[in-house]
C-alpha cells in the first residue's frame, strides 16, 4: 500500500533478476492504495511488455485490513485463476521494496526440487544499502543475530518465516486461509504449519534484500508491532505449542523464549530503574 516511490524499481530489478527464468513470475497486491502506486505498476507493466507481472488491486471495504488478509485473498485469487500443480507451486512473500538476486531465485528452486518433503523455506535478510547508523545495527541484527537464531532454529527443527523471502509449497497448504491476523502474520504462519507437522528450513546462502528503516520514530514504530504480534502469538498459540506432538522439547523452549521476550526485556529494563549506583574513588 502507497508504494509508489519504490514500486518501478521494484518491478524492474525482478524482471532483470529473472530474465532468464520464464516461469517466475510476480504478482503485486495493491492494497487500495491512496497515491499512484497501482497506475505506476499498470504503466511500468506496458512498457516492459511482460505477462510475468500481474496486478492483483483491493477495494475497500474489504483491503487495508491487514498483511494477513491481504495475501489470504492473493493466495486464494491465484489458486482459482490457474492450473498450477500445487506441488511445484513455491510462493515467495516479498515486501514493495525488497529485491533478490538470479541466484537467490535458482537456489530456491533448487532447495524445494531436491526435497520434495520441504514445505517452507525462509531466506537470509540482508540491507539493500547502509547509510548511517541506524542501517549498519540493521544489517548486523540480520546478517548475525537473526541469521545465528534460524540456524540455530534448523538443528531445533522449527525454523520460522521471519519477513521478506519466506517461500511456502503450495500443496502444503490444507485451507484456504493460511495467514492470520497477528502483527507478526509470518511467525503465525510458521507456527501454523510446524504444529502441523510441517517440514521447515532456513537458507543461509540465499539472500533477499531490503530497505533498511532510515528514523528512530519509524523503527521504534515498527519493533512495538513486532512487539505486539509476539504477544498476540502468546496469547493464540502458546497453550497449542506446549501440547502439541509434532514438536520437541527443545523447540517448545525456543518458541515459547521468543513469543515472552518482550516481557523478559521489560523485567530486566525495570529491575535496573532500582539498582544503586555504586562509585569507586
């Protein structure tokens, strides 16, 4: 939604990354946007004289009501309109600004051919470009932090979808709404399928690149939702976690750790609000 400043570049670089793979194809999903993101999109598809982009547009009253919403009926829309084998379906979730390389295309396709059990795969998130400090704790959270948790999450056996690059088999799907309506709609999505006994996978050696958050309000802004989503998780999931079968121990633990971080962080944060200075002379 209003993504008219990123949304040419966006469609070029991935008819660039994917010319010299036809059945790649991108569908963008306007969510009754208020500038001209859907007529920019309509204009660069004529130029570049492609049926490998679609424009999927929402109206209210029923768009603008969440990520979740908004890729449930995408998905649903391009089940029906076409004659796709759901199982050499791969449906890749991308924001308007994130961009990925041919090689990050071929190597996904690569993971689900060689695995025919595989049923989601998350991709490693780098930053497009870095300019001040805010981008460089950006890419070192990603490049490091996250990427050391999933990997860590594949020996535990419960890698999540976390963001850009997150790609499902679609005849792992078994309902017609598979997203739901957390702020952190790609970790319910996970957990969905891990309680389901889904087979999950994290790719280091595959990146997709996105815009790093350039002001503190808006970073502040987008971590309270995070925020938000993982509470929302707690609250939805945690009691089917602990008693679910298709999981382990271990990643029962991590999942659980995860959802009350927030909780966590504020306990600690508190309990240095009364904790004496002490001075040495």
């Amino acid at each position: 939604m209003n993504e008219e400043a990123v949304i040419s570049r966006t469609i070029k670089q991935f008819l660039k990354s994917t010319a010299g793979l036809s059945q790649v194809e991108m569908v963008i999903i306007d969510d009754d946007s208020s500038d001209k993101t859907s007529s920019i999109t309509k204009m660069v598809i004529a130029q570049e004289k492609t049926d490998r982009v679609k424009l999927f547009e929402r109206k209210k009253p029923n768009a603008q009501i969440g990520k979740g919403e908004a890729l449930n009926w995408a998905y649903s829309r391009l089940i029906s309109q076409n004659n796709y084998d759901p199982r050499y379906l791969i449906i890749e979730v991308m924001d308007a600004d994130a961009y990925m390389t041919a090689k990050g295309y071929r190597k996904i396709l690569q993971y689900f051919s060689v695995d025919e059990n595989l049923d989601l795969l998350q991709t490693r998130v780098g930053m497009i470009k870095i300019t001040n400090w805010l981008h460089i704790l950006q890419d070192i959270e990603f490049a490091l932090i996250n990427d050391w948790i999933q990997n860590t999450r594949n020996i535990i056996s419960n890698a999540a979808a976390s963001g850009n690059g997150q790609c499902i088999r679609a005849s792992a799907v078994d309902t017609n709404r598979p997203w739901g309506n957390a702020l952190l709609e790609d970790f319910e999505f996970s957990t969905r399928f891990l309680l389901n006994g889904k087979k999950t996978l994290y790719a280091h050696d595959i990146v997709v690149f996105q815009e790093a958050v350039s002001h503190p309000l808006a970073f502040i802004r987008q971590r309270s939702r995070w925020v938000q989503g993982g509470l929302d998780c707690l609250v939805n999931y945690w009691g089917k976690i602990i008693s679910n079968n298709n999981l382990n121990l271990r990643a029962k633990c991590e999942m659980t750790f995860y959802m009350i971080l927030p909780i966590i962080t504020l306990i600690t944060g508190a309990s240095q609000l009364d904790s004496p200075w002490i001075c040495e002379r």
